[in-house]
C-alpha cells in the first residue's frame, strides 16, 4: 500500500461527530473533485477516485449528515491503474441540493459567496473546522510520498478559487507551500519535513505522523553519520597529505646533509608513521613532548629542507 493511501486510510476511520466539521469535510472534497451530471432529467453529484478509503469516508460523511446511502461502483482496473477507480453517485435531487446549498457552491461548481465569507465560515469552528476543510482537500485533491524516498505533499486543484481559498487557510495554519502550474491544474506542495509533519498533524493523521518523524529521525542520524565520517575523511586525508610533505623534507636532510640530534626522534618516528597526528606523534615521542614541541621541531625540519633546496 502506497503511504498516500495509508494516511487516506487513516483519515477514513476517523469518527464523524460534529456536523458542521463534517459539512466543511465533504464540501471541500466535493469541491476539488466532483462534477454535476444531469441524468434521467434529474440532477447527480459524481465523485470518482482510485482510492476505496475516500469513497468510504464520503459514504460515512452522507450518510451521518444526510442519513441518504450513496451508490458506489468500481470500473474494472486498466493498462493504466491497477485498482480501478472508484465511483460515488448522488442520485437524490433533494440530496444533491440540500448538499449543494449547505456547501456553499452551486452547479457549476462556483462558490456563491466571497472566498472571505467561505474562510470565516471555516475559522469559525477555530482549529477543528481547519482541520476538516484541509483533510477534505487532501482526501480529494491530494499525495503524499513515502518519506523515506522524499518529502513531498501535493494538492492538485483546477479552480483558481479553490486555490486562493486553500491558502488562505494554510497562511491561517503557518504552513508554508510551494505553487507550479501543470496544464490546467494548479498544484499547492509541499517538500519541507516540517511543513508536512505540520500538515499531517492539522488533518489528524497520527499514524502518518509518527511514521513520518521516525523517517526524519533515522535519516538525520544517517546524515549525521555521514557527516562525520566525511569531516574525519578529510582531516584523514589533511593528515597523510601533511606528512608526505615532511618526509620529503626528511630525506633531502638525510640524503644531503646530517640530521640535528634534537630532530632525530621525531623524524625516525615520522616515517614510521606517516598517518600519526601530531598529538599521536607527540605520545609515543621518548621523551614524551607536548602536540606545539612536534610542531616546532617539523617547522625546523621543514626550514633545514628548504634551504638545501636552495
């Protein structure tokens, strides 16, 4: 199961109690993918969705405001979906209207009243009334993909207005979104971990959420894993790169000229270990020195080298 159809999954059990959050749940999902049909003279709501969980959810939404049982079909899978679509059908004319003007748009799928009175209207119930209008929007515009190949939450809307509302609402909630234009769908999305752990969280998909944090956890720890390993590769590499260089300072002394005493040690101690940090070097130097007298007798090494150089 894809993780979009987990969350939708777990927002189609959540229970219905409240009527007016349930109006504001439905309408927007009718809102950003239905059509009106006019069959046998009277007029249908149509909803058709690939997945099962949103019909059942817009089932159990009509059922619990309207106490009217809606047809539901299945058109067999094709080439290009492997589970078919799912179909709902209003077909009671008293239904679809009283649907219709609780709603709040009309049978061209415009709103009736400004997109102001629409986002009052949804703030009035304060965060509950939020959260059903966007877990509408989700469950019918929206995707999410599973976390653990990227972060990415998309809502495909046609209408401008359903555009202009749904950010208002998201500006409400502090979440932040991206907008592109594919043909003529307007796609709101959203590729911050945060911004989709705060979206998850808002239309009540706890499951989802958790899932989603652990992904965040363990590939933070990955990264950091990575990070270090990265930094000790460098210094690693610093390290070995430094040494070489003194080596070679190293045998041009003993190849042209005598090696002071006092430097004997460290440089029998460099060629034995040329991957030794200075501190290492400075721990097993006998006499045992500090990390700084290390540097001091390479710095003269260095100096005696590049002066039989010239």
């Amino acid at each position: 199961m894809s993780f979009s159809n987990k969350v939708k999954l777990e927002l189609s059990e959540l229970e219905i109690t409240n009527k007016l959050e349930a109006l504001l749940e439905l309408s927007s999902i009718l809102k950003v993918n239905a059509s009106i049909s006019i069959r046998n003279a009277f007029i249908n709501i149509n909803f058709t969705t690939e997945s099962e969980y949103v019909v059942k959810r817009i089932y159990k939404l009509i059922d619990f405001l309207y106490g009217y049982e809606c047809i539901i079909g299945r058109v067999e899978n094709n080439n290009l979906m492997k589970n078919g679509l799912f179909t709902l059908i209003v077909e009671d004319e008293s239904i679809v209207n009283r649907i219709m003007n609780e709603s709040g748009f009309d049978f061209y799928g415009n709103y009736v009243e400004s997109i102001n009175k629409m986002f009052s209207r949804i703030i009035s119930s304060k965060e509950k009334g939020v959260s059903a209008y966007l877990r509408g929007v989700f469950l019918g515009a929206g995707s999410i993909v599973d976390p653990n190949k990227n972060y990415h939450l998309e809502l495909i809307l046609t209408s401008d207005e359903d555009v202009k509302l749904l950010e208002k609402v998201l500006d409400y909630s502090y979440i932040e979104t991206l907008f592109n234009k594919r043909k003529d769908k307007n796609i709101v999305y959203i590729k911050n971990s945060e911004m989709i752990a705060d979206f998850l969280n808002r239309i009540e998909a706890t499951r989802a959420l958790l899932e989603l944090e652990n992904v965040k956890i363990k590939k933070d720890l990955r990264n950091n894993i990575n990070r270090r390993m990265n930094f000790d590769m460098a210094n690693i590499n610093k390290t070995v790169e430094t040494s070489m260089k003194q080596i070679s300072y190293i045998e041009m002394i003993e190849e042209n000229s005598t090696m002071p005493e006092d430097l004997i040690e460290i440089a029998n101690l460099r060629k034995l270990y040329p991957e030794y940090s200075l501190k290492q070097l400075a721990d097993i130097h006998n006499p045992k020195i500090t990390k700084s007298s290390v540097s001091y007798k390479m710095k003269k090494i260095e100096k005696i080298a590049k002066k039989l150089m010239n």
